[in-house]
C-alpha cells in the first residue's frame, strides 16, 4: 500500500495498521484453510516512510497438497490486508 495521507501518522497509528493488516490476514486464512491443515503462517507486514506510507505485506502459508488454491487465497488474503489497512488508515483520520 502506498497512499498519501493527511498528516504524519504516529509510531502507535502505524502500529494499529500494521495490526488491523495481520489480524485481517489470520481471520480471512481461518475461513478459507481449516487450522489443522496449516502446518504454517507467517505473516510481515512492514511500514516504510510516514507520508506517503508504503505497507509491504508478505503471506506465506505451508499446508497440504493444495499449492495452487492456497497461491490463490494467499492473494486474496493480501488484497483484505491492504483493505483493511487502509480502512484503518481511515478511522484514524489519517
């Protein structure tokens, strides 16, 4: 996510993005994958600058056979990161 943003967010503002995007990640994952057939989760999320404010958002999911539907819904969990994110961003009045 790069976006301009009104003001200069806070080091805790950041912060409550950068949860909103992981929480967002784990909830949308939980969904779609039932928890036994995840062997593993990782999620990074990393600001970068303050205005614009770059998000890099990285997914990585090891579960069973299912490579191309997990490559598919790590996608989308990325995209409900950003959404996410960016609502926060929002509420924030950032």
């Amino acid at each position: 996510m790069s976006t301009e943003l009104k003001r200069i967010p806070s080091p805790r503002e950041i912060e409550q993005m950068c949860e909103a995007a992981q929480q967002a990640v784990v909830s949308f994952l939980l969904s779609k994958i039932p928890a036994k057939r995840m062997r593993d989760v990782e999620v990074v999320v990393e600001a970068i600058g303050d205005k614009p404010l770059t998000l890099n958002i990285e997914v990585s999911v090891t579960e069973g056979s299912q490579r191309k539907e997990t490559s598919e819904i790590v996608d989308e969990a990325t995209r409900v990161a950003l959404n996410a994110a960016e609502s926060k961003a929002r509420d924030l009045g950032l």
